[in-house]
C-alpha cells in the first residue's frame, strides 16, 4: 500500500491519535463505520483514540474522522503518515469531506468541515483529494491496481457501498471462476454469515471436509458427487476470505490454515481421479496412469516452485509483472481451471479423457512459465522489475 505523493501532505514523524465527528448506527459486513475504522486504524499502529473534547487540547497531530465513513484499507495510511491532506468521498448523491490529519488545536474548525461541508479556509493548509487523486491505485497484498473507496454511507446508498465493499476484497490476479463466477453468490451467502457470528475459519472448516469428501468419492468414481463437493470446496474458499476482509477478522491461523489447504490438496484429487476410473469403466493402463499423474503432480510442484523463485529473485509475483501474465492466471493449470476441465469431460461421460486433458494443460503451462520467468530473468538485468499496475 502507498502514501501519498511528494506535494500531497506533510509527512507526520509519529503515530497520530484518531477522533470521530458525528455518530452512526449503521452496520456494514456486522460492523459499524466507527468499529470498522478502529481495526483498519489498529492494523496500522494507530491505536491512540480521543475524544472531540480531548482533541482540541491534545498536543500532537489527530486523524479526524466522520463516524459515518466507510474508507478503503490503502487510505489509512495516508492518513496515518500524511497531514493536512483532506480525503474527499462519495454519499451517492455527490461528494463529501470524511477525514483529515491535522493539529488538535483544530478541532473546531475540522468539524465544521466534515459535519457542514464548510470550505477550508486558507490558513489551515488543507489539500482536499479525492482516492483517485492519491497514490494508492496498487495494492500489492491484493495483487490489484484499484482505486480505493471512500464512502459517507446512508441507509439509502448502504447496498452501494456493500457491494463495493466486497468486491474490494478480491485479489486481481486470480482465476476466471473465482473472479467471474463466484461474486454475486459469494456477495449473498458472505452477507448473511457476517452478522450471524460465523467466523472465516468455521467456513473454511466446513471446506476442509468437503476437500476430503470429494477425494474419496473421486477415488470410488462418483465423480458427479464428488465434483459438486469440490466445487462447494472451491466456492467455501471465496466465501471465507472474503468474510475475513469484510469483517477485519483476518488471523495469521485462518491464512495458514486457508493457504495451507489451498496449496496441499490439489494434488490428492487428481491421483484420486486417476484412482477412481476403473470403478466408473474408464480405466487407465498402468504405464498411462502413471506418466498423466507425473505430468500433473511434476507441473504443480515445478510451477509452485518457479512461483517463489519469481518472488524471491524478481522481486515480485510472476502474475502480475506484465498485464498479460495477470490474464494467464486466469486460465493457468491451477484448481479451478482444472476443474472446469475435469467437469466438461466428465458431463461429456469421459472422465478419463479429462484426466488427460488436465495433464496436457499442466505440462503447457508449465512450458508457458518456464518463458515468463526467462523473461524475467533476462529483464531483471535492465533494473528491477514493476508490475503493470503499479504504473501509471
């Protein structure tokens, strides 16, 4: 995440304090705006909240802060590092002042201008921006150029800001079911878990026992079971990140045990697919079975690995270096693609053949990957290696 530019505020040397102006009742993903912001606010080490009454007379720099905004993850630390910077959003039916750094002593005259829109007067310094204004369209932690949100939510404009809310969570470089298919169920079902207690890992708990159940009904040539259990795996999987993200509940367990699963069970259902075609009449001779299992299993581990030397000697992730490598990875030989694949051959009443299919598909990629990291490689001599979105 980035600040803002040279020329866009006065660099703060310490942590401010925060203060809130105004109040909402509103509940957004089960938070109010006010809690929502002491997270975000937290998560950046600004843990120092005042009063209105105790930030006037507070000796150091305070983040004023209307209750009713809704402010994107990318702009706390602008506000957190930038002062006199005054951040500019959106109410749905125009734009309005939501939040600034300044000095305490200021109270008054910062409130006036969040609570009545009241213009700045010249003597505070303050340069009103608008998130597109900032320099914070590159969220590397989300592997997306987005401009951030900034909203002043109301019971009219609150669906708005939910729905943007959430698809702010999903990462930009991802694959075409995750970023194409899966948004608008994931939005409903996401949206009735928050307020109902459910955490992420409850969710991911429940995938868990799906990824199991989809490799023994694999293994016993259900496949038509066992792909519904999977695609339940795979949508589970978009479900709790992103109630981690709309609820701030994100924990380094969660990401483990998310991640973790993510990256472990892929494999298994394959030699399970493989397994499981004699039981549905489509078995594979031996000397077949075992080169599509080498090609898929060989593919995955050699692309995990090529993965993390692009992380580890380019500097950045190979799917987001080029804007064509971040339309790759919508297709490239992972989970989700390959399901489509084994899905298609299998509604086809050749399971068989989708094994295949997929072992093609990954020795492809594989080659594919191969030239982007070469590419890199060879590129990283010129200087180090941005990312398209971090451009322009």
């Amino acid at each position: 995440m980035n600040a803002a530019p040279a020329g866009q505020g006065t660099q703060s040397t310490s942590k401010p304090a925060f203060c809130f102006v105004g109040s909402s009742d509103i509940h957004l993903w089960s938070l109010t705006p006010v809690e929502r912001l002491r997270r975000q606010f937290a998560r950046e080490g600004v843990t120092t909240e005042v009063s209105f009454e105790q930030a006037s007379r507070y000796n150091g720099p305070v983040i004023f802060v209307t209750a009713d905004a809704v402010l994107d993850q990318p702009l706390i630390p602008i506000l957190a590092t930038r002062s006199n910077v005054l951040i500019i959003g959106t109410t749905g039916r125009g734009s309005a002042p939501l939040a600034v750094q300044a000095p305490g002593q200021h109270a008054g005259a910062i409130a006036e201008i969040l609570l009545e829109g009241i213009e700045p007067s010249s003597d505070l310094g303050l340069l009103s921006r608008t998130p597109d204004q900032l320099d914070a369209k590159f969220w590397k932690a989300l592997r997306k150029r987005e401009t951030p949100y900034a909203f002043r939510v109301t019971a009219d404009n609150r669906p708005d800001v939910e729905w943007r809310m959430f698809m702010g969570t999903y990462k930009g470089a991802t694959d075409l079911v995750t970023k194409h298919l899966w948004p608008r169920p994931a939005f409903a079902v996401t949206r009735w878990l928050a307020p109902r207690g459910v955490t992420p890992n409850m969710v991911t708990c429940v995938g868990a026992v799906m990824v199991f159940l989809a490799f023994w009904l694999f293994m016993q040539g259900q496949y038509g079971m066992g792909l519904a259990a999977a695609w339940l795996m795979t949508f589970l999987d978009t479900v709790d990140g992103k109630l981690a993200r709309t609820t701030l509940t994100s924990s380094k367990w969660g990401d483990v045990f998310d991640h973790g699963l993510d990256l472990i069970h892929p494999p298994f259902w394959y030699v399970a697919w493989g397994m499981g075609l004699a039981y549905a009449g489509h078995p594979l001779d031996d000397t077949t079975f075992w080169t599509v299992i080498a090609a898929i299993l060989g593919g995955y581990v050699l692309q995990r690995i090529m993965e993390g030397i692009s992380i580890k000697w380019l500097g950045l992730e190979i799917h987001i270096w080029r804007k064509i490598d971040t339309v790759f990875r919508q297709i490239t030989a992972r989970r989700n693609p390959n399901l489509v694949i084994l899905t298609a051959f299998t509604l086809m009443g050749r399971p068989d053949w989708g094994l295949i299919a997929v072992a093609w598909w990954t020795v492809i990629c594989l080659v594919l990957h191969g030239l982007q990291l070469a590419q890199g490689l060879a590129a990283k001599r010129a200087g180090p290696l941005e990312s398209w979105m971090a451009k322009g």
